[in-house]
C-alpha cells in the first residue's frame, strides 16, 4: 500500500456522485468504473489528494446473496481517484451486479454482461448506438429510454462532451432556431486537465446519462468534441502548432480514460490512446470498434462542404496504415454470421449540395462533408473492397456524429464519376442525444435536398434519439429511435423508422 494512503476515509456528502459503469466486456468479466468525488465540479472532485482503497464487489443476483468476486483497488489523485477494475474468470453470457464502497459509503449498483463464449451459437443480440450530448442543448431523456432497454450493450460513438464555453445566460440557438435556456456549462472553452476534469464531471452528474450506464456494458470511442471540434491527429481546427496541440490533446485523452470504463490497455501514453479493438459476440457478430480521428490525414480543403475534387482520391486514410491492416485482417478472417463495424462518422457518399435558389431542393454542385469519409475516398475504397471480397451481405456499418439520423445503402462511390451502383453494405447513422436541441422533424430544406440528391439514402430526420439494432441469425433490424422534444422534461420515445437487413443480401429493406 503507499506510505500517504488516506486511511479510514469520511466524506461530508456521497462520494459517487458520478455513478458507476462498466465496458469492454469480455466472455469471462468486464471492466468495472467509478470515480470519487464528493463535490465534482471542484479540484480533484472535493477529494484530499491521497490514494485511498475502494472496495468493489460483483454479484451473481441482484441483492447480491451470492458474491462471485471480490476485492480492492486504489483511487489515485494523478488519476481523478477514478477507479478502473478489470474483473476475469467469470462465466460467459449471463448478467451480474456489482457495486463499490469506500469507508461507510456504497455505491448505486449497476448491471452488466459478459460475452458469450467464443465460436458458442447465439440465436440473438441486441444493441443500442449512441452519442452526441451537448449538456447545454438538450436533457439527456433519451438515455433514460436506453436504460430501459433490454439490450446486450451501448456503443457510444462519441462526443460524450462538448469542448465549448459556457453559451451565457438566455436563450441559446441550435439549428437556426432559438430555444429557451435549458442548462448551461460551467466556465470557458475547456484547456487544461482540470477543466477536462470538471466537464466530465458536469456531464456525468446527469442522472439520465448514470442510469444508462448502471444498466448495460459500452463500448467506448471518442470523436472530436472529446479534444477539440473536428481534430485530426496532430492538428486542431485554429492552426495550432501539432507540438502545442499535442499537450491539450494528451490532458484531454487523460481525461477521457478517467471517466470511461475502459482496460488499463487503453490508459494514454502521451497524446496516443489505443482505441482500435475488437469483440465476438459468439458466432453471430464479430464487432470493430474503429478510431477515425487519432491517426487520420489532415481534412481537405480547409475541412468545408466541397465538391469531391483529385485530392479527395489521393492515397490518403482516416484509419491510418496500421488500423486499416488490422480491421482488413479481422474481415478477411472473420467466421461470424455478421460483422458490425462501428466508427465515428459517415461512410455514405452524400451529396450534401447547396440548393441554388430558395425553396429549391435540387441543382446545384454537388458538395460532400472533408470531416467524413468522402473526405478519404481511397480509404473508402479500399474498405467497401475488403467487404465486398471477404464478407458479402453481412456487413453493418454504424457510426454518428451528424446529429440526425440517416439510414442509406454503400455502392462504391456512388454519385461520384465511374459509380458502379452495386450495394455492397448498409450503413445506419444514429442521431444525437441532445445535439441541435429538439431539431426540425423530416421536411425541412436539408432533408428534402439530401433525398432528392441521393437515391441510396432511404431515410434522414433531424430529431433526437439513438439506434436501435436487433439481430438474429437471417437478419439485421435498424430501429431509428426519436424524442419527440428534448429541451422540455417528459420527451415521449417513438420508432421513426424501421430497416431490415437479410442475411447474405446487402441493402436496406423496409421493416
């Protein structure tokens, strides 16, 4: 034990104001989370900074009559006294409980799940995809439907918190509309780890957002938000230099890995976080979890809405050399009856053109997003190749980021000079939490446009939610969840729209 343990601790109020969570589960344990911090929006959460021993216990019911592990880990000060416990030797595919406690005080309980044993038959799986929560824009209702959810495990997506200074007090404005004040961030646009820190914090406090977590497993990844709006590798959005940016990054990656329940595999060394990692789901899904921003070519043209110029076809990558060898391996190898890969931002090639006069919803050059895939066209290439030669019909893409949702088949370039038309995967694009606050429905401008303009997207809508996925040995079900408002309590849950994906057949089908 270290010499300044802080022994028989007290606190004047709950240290686990933050919850608790679990992640990266495997078919014998998990990762369990929690961090101390008794007044969160202070230094250190209100902690002394000295070590101090949190007991953890996992349960094979839920009034935990029967402990199947047990034991004590240190909640460093240099770590945010979080605590990151990875638990082995568990049996596969069943739930269990766990919680924490710390002198007199004792955690929430959570829930969570480890994976089935590898190459076992699985006849079902269901998961929910996820992300984009500006605290200031939105209440976080839709995790509170996701809690409620009987589902196997959460993939987060990214941008679980938002890098911008507090809007003021007032009114604020998201999507072109004005909305009354919900809630606002604490202090200026954040920097440095304590201001990491205290966001987290802030975010984490939301009870919608803690009772997801003490529901089901995640799958963590970070975007943008998590660092800086729209970063790629060594570069942020305001010409900083790459060796100033790199110790703002490496404060925000620290962070990130305090907050999130994710294996001792992933804590930062510098600005570098291992992300990339895959999951088999028994021998129905095999799952990539990818990292598009650590290891990306910088954005073309000044990161804008551009047309789709030679550049845009240049040998470049927004996986990097070696996470694209490592994810075209695991396909090229992968047995299971599906694969899902799940990143942060579109694969779609979507013409997303300015309309060239009022009220017009086609015409116009074709422009296309340099912060999402078509940005990195090679790339794209090479990846709709790899499924097509190794894994037909039996890919999923899911990702986020551009707080709608989107559902759309993957040709290979399609819209683009020389589209060949054939579907070779199916992509579903899951809405923000609270991004663009309660959004403008379906038959707004841009949703006329983008459906006008491009004939393999089959559904948008701006409102708020999650996806949701069924999936069973013959077929993929795509649930586009919506709130129907999320600046007001009491948002009522609703299906926008359904997609079915048979087995062995690319291409989206109405459910």
């Amino acid at each position: 034990m270290p010499r300044n343990l802080l022994a028989n601790p007290r606190f004047g109020a709950d240290p686990f104001t933050l919850g608790v969570a679990s992640g990266d589960p495997a078919s014998d344990g998990f990762v369990l989370w929690t961090r101390l911090a008794p007044r969160p929006l202070e230094p250190l959460g209100g902690m002394e900074p000295r070590p101090v021993a949190v007991r953890w216990e996992v349960a094979g019911d839920a009034r935990f009559q029967t402990l199947v592990a047990q034991g004590e880990a240190l909640a460093h000060p240099e770590l945010a006294h979080s605590v990151h416990v990875e638990v082995a030797g568990l049996a596969p595919d069943r739930p269990y409980w766990y919680r924490f406690r710390v002198g007199r005080e004792e955690s929430a309980v959570g829930r969570t799940r480890t994976l089935p044993a590898p190459g076992a038959r699985v006849e079902r799986l269901r998961f929910v995809a996820a992300g984009c929560q500006h605290y200031e824009q939105g209440l976080f209702t839709a995790w509170r439907h996701i809690a409620q959810e009987p589902v196997d495990f959460v993939f987060h997506y990214g941008d679980y918190i938002y890098e911008s200074a507090d809007h003021g007090a007032g009114p604020f404005k998201a999507n072109g509309r004005t909305y009354d004040e919900v809630r606002r961030h604490v202090g200026g646009e954040i920097y440095t780890l304590d201001d990491y820190r205290r966001r987290y914090a802030l975010y984490k406090s939301d009870p919608d957002l803690q009772a997801a977590h003490a529901a089901v497993p995640f799958w963590m990844s970070f975007d943008d938000h998590e660092v800086d709006n729209n970063w790629a590798s060594d570069f942020d959005q305001d010409g900083t230099p790459p060796e100033a940016f790199a110790f703002r990054r490496a404060m925000a990656m620290q962070a990130y890995y305090e907050h999130m329940p994710l294996r001792r595999s992933a804590m930062p060394q510098g600005s570098h976080m291992q992300m990339y990692r895959g999951a088999r789901y028994g021998d129905l899904l095999h799952a990539f979890v990818l990292d598009t921003r650590q290891y990306r070519d910088d954005q073309l043209y000044g990161d804008t809405l551009a047309p789709l110029g030679p550049e845009a076809f240049a040998q470049r990558s927004i996986m990097g050399a070696a996470q694209e060898r490592w994810l075209y391996d695991g396909l090229a190898a992968s047995d299971t009856r599906w694969n899902l890969i799940a990143h942060q931002v579109m694969v779609m090639n979507l013409d997303q053109r300015k309309s060239p006069a009022p009220g017009a919803v086609a015409g116009g050059t074709p422009t296309y997003s340099m912060d999402q895939w078509p940005g990195y066209m090679a790339n794209r290439r090479r990846l709709l190749d790899c499924i097509d030669t190794h894994c037909k019909g039996n890919v999923v893409n899911v990702t986020g980021d551009a707080h709608r949702h989107y559902a759309g088949d993957l040709l290979q370039d399609e819209g683009a000079p020389g589209a060949e038309g054939k579907v070779i995967s199916s992509e579903f694009l899951a809405t923000s939490i609270a991004s663009g606050a309660d959004g403008k429905g379906d038959d707004d401008a841009y949703s006329r446009q983008v459906r006008a303009d491009n004939p393999f997207l089959k559904a948008t809508t701006d409102k708020r939610g999650y996806l949701l996925c069924d999936i069973i040995r013959k077929e993929w079900t795509g649930d586009l969840k919506v709130v129907d408002k999320v600046t007001k309590p009491g948002g009522k849950l609703s299906t926008y729209a359904r997609f079915i994906i048979e087995n062995g057949r690319p291409g989206l089908n109405r459910g």
